[in-house]
C-alpha cells in the first residue's frame, strides 16, 4: 500500500489515444502523487482527431467494481467521466455516497467527444436534480451547460439552484477563451488563463477536472484545488502543438 498518498478513483471511459479517459486521469493522478483506481464505463475506439465505436461495460460490473474498491480502500475522492444515460449515472452516485459518505465527487459533464460523439441526453429532468443534489462539483463547458441549465446566465453570482458547485469551463467562452469560473454557496470566482497560446489538446476537460479531484483529495479546499488544476492544465496544454499532450510538465 503506498506511503503518504490518497486514494482516488476515475470511473470514465478507456481512450485508446490515451488522451483522454482513464489513461488520462491515471497519468494525472501519479503527477499529482495521489494514488489513482480505475473503472471503465466504456470501451472506444479512438483517435485524438476521430470517433469509431463505442461499447459501454454493464453497470452491475460497474457497481461490483465499487464494492471492492471501497471495501478495502478509503478512497478520498472520485471523477467521473462519460456515462451512457442518466439513471446509469445515478446508480453509481448513490453507490459511492452509500458506501463512503464522506467521499468528494466530480463529475465532469461530458455530453459530447471533441470527435462529435454523443455519450449523454438530458432527457429527465427530476433525476437529474437528484443526482446533482450529491455531487461536490460539475465541470461543464459553455456547451454542455446550456444542455444542462438553459436559463443559467454566466453572470451570475451563484450556481443554479440545487448543486453544490460549478465550474464553467473556459475554453468554449465565446467571448474570452480560457477564463474559468467556479460558482459556490460562497460566490464566484474568477481564474484567468496566463497565455492566449494555448495548443488545443485531446481531452483537456479530463485532465482538468481529474487534477482537480487529486487536489480534493490532498486536502485543498475547492477554491484552490480548481486553481492549481487550471496551472497544471495549461501547462499541459503547452506541452506540445499535437492533440496529445505530455504529462511531465
């Protein structure tokens, strides 16, 4: 059992490319000296530039994977990746908070690949707001969020009604790419990105949201752990001009 280092888990798809997924948290996780588990929700097949096919594990195999997990580690905090359907999600929140109360969760709201590819509809709202009621923190992009909550106005002082916690993704802002925007009971925050010059990366929005769960789990308050991601994921966005970027930055 590894020294001075949480546990953390991903449950997300398998990549391929490595750029995004699991492979990409994994390597996110070790840069952060967290100790990272995985579950896949889903095999691809994928490029960094194209989707082909996907084939989604069962959630009984999923939910199995949970229970021995848990019951052998204390996992400090868990990401979530691509799921195929709402109550597919729902099935794997409740699981978590029954079996680890005190576990914090992100879910990274991914709906579509950055090859076009469809994961999830929104289709019932009421279990949606159930399952958003035991989150710790979403990351959606201004895409994704519109989907989500079309009356929310990024203006505002707070997240919409019902989460604990938001933060809007800035590299989709119509107006100023990069700036990110952590919405909490507390307020807003503002986090500006330290270069225009950013190469666009595969899988990006997992890196970030996998850095940020490592950082929960190290013990940094939301603030700050969202900070310290967005430093590490532009670092990683610099890493190269190709979609895949290095982890050693």
């Amino acid at each position: 059992m590894p020294k001075n280092r949480p546990f953390v888990l991903t449950i997300a798809g398998f990549d391929p490319s490595g750029g995004a997924g699991v492979l990409a948290d994994i390597k996110t996780f070790e840069q952060h000296k967290v100790y990272g588990f995985a579950i896949n929700t889903g095999n691809t097949i994928q490029t960094e530039n194209a989707f082909y096919e996907m084939q989604w594990t069962d959630i009984h195999f999923v939910l199995n994977s949970l229970e021995k997990l848990f019951g052998n580690y204390a996992i400090k905090a868990v990401k979530i990746g691509i799921v195929p359907s709402l109550s597919y999600l729902k099935e794997i929140i409740f699981a978590v908070k029954r079996l680890s109360p005190e576990t914090k969760v992100v879910w990274d709201t991914v709906l579509k690949s950055s090859t076009e590819f469809d994961f999830l509809m929104i289709k019932n709202r009421t279990e949606l707001d159930e399952i958003l009621k035991e989150i710790d923190l979403i990351t959606p992009n201004y895409n994704e969020i519109k989907k989500l909550f079309p009356a929310f106005n990024p203006l505002s002082k707070s997240p919409p009604s019902g989460i604990r916690a938001l933060l809007l993704k800035g590299g989709h802002n119509p107006n100023k790419v990069g700036i990110d925007y952590l919405y909490t009971s507390n307020g807003t925050h503002k986090y500006l990105p330290k270069t225009d010059n950013c190469y666009e990366k595969h899988g990006s929005g997992c890196v970030l949201s996998s850095a940020i769960t490592a950082n929960l789990a190290l013990g940094q308050n939301l603030e700050t752990a969202c900070k310290n991601a967005k430093k590490y994921t532009e670092n990683y966005l610099l890493s190269n001009p190709t979609k895949l970027g290095f982890h050693h930055v």
